[in-house]
C-alpha cells in the first residue's frame, strides 16, 4: 500500500487552496519548539523509560479529529515516522493520505509559515 510524498510547498498550497488538514506526528516537545503554521499534534512514537515506543492511541487520537474522507498531511522531523503513520492511517481505511517530504526540517529550510 503506497502513500503519496508531497514536498513542503505543495503541502502547503494543499492546505490553502484544497482543504487539506497537516497533522504533525512528532512528540509534543518537538511540536511545542516548532511546527508548521495550522497544524495538530498527535504523536505517532512517544518517549518512555528514555526510548521511543509507539503510541497505542494514536489511531484512536487520529480518529477523534479526524474523519476518514478528510484530506491528510503527516510531517515528522525528516520524513520516517510520517510514513509509518501515514501507512497505518492508509490500511485504518484514510483513502486521502500524503507524507510531505523531509518533515519540519525541509518545512523550516524552505521558510514556510512557522508557529511556536
């Protein structure tokens, strides 16, 4: 099962002009130093007992914003927690599902709206 990868800019006009929503599946600490202007936070992998483990709620977070016919974004910081969450949004039965490539850290280099 594919998932689309969009760069940060046509993630962006997506959002403008289509009635995409971003959702940003970094950690809240990662999201409260940073995040791509309009986005929501819902983690994909959490930290506890100093590792990362994935969210056993996340679908079920995901599911109480989110509606399956709703047009999605997902960003990490670089791109690898966004496609394993838009992959697990994909087989929960999201049909509109897209990666924006590179995550926050190619959002922020392209100097696209930013909110702290």
């Amino acid at each position: 099962m594919s998932v689309e990868v969009v760069d940060p800019k046509e993630a962006q006009k997506r959002c403008q002009e289509q009635g995409w929503k971003l959702l940003d599946v970094r950690t809240v600490e990662e999201y409260n130093q940073g995040h791509p202007s309009g986005s929501q936070n819902i983690p994909y992998m959490i930290k506890e007992g100093g590792e990362m483990k994935p969210n056993s709620s996340f679908l079920s977070q995901v599911q109480k914003i989110f509606q399956p016919s709703d047009k999605i974004l997902l960003s990490c910081q670089s791109g690898r927690r966004s496609s394993m969450a838009a992959k697990a949004l994909k087989e929960a039965g999201y049909s509109h599902v897209a990666d924006v490539d590179g995550g926050f850290s190619k959002w922020s280099s392209e100097r696209l709206p930013i909110e702290k």
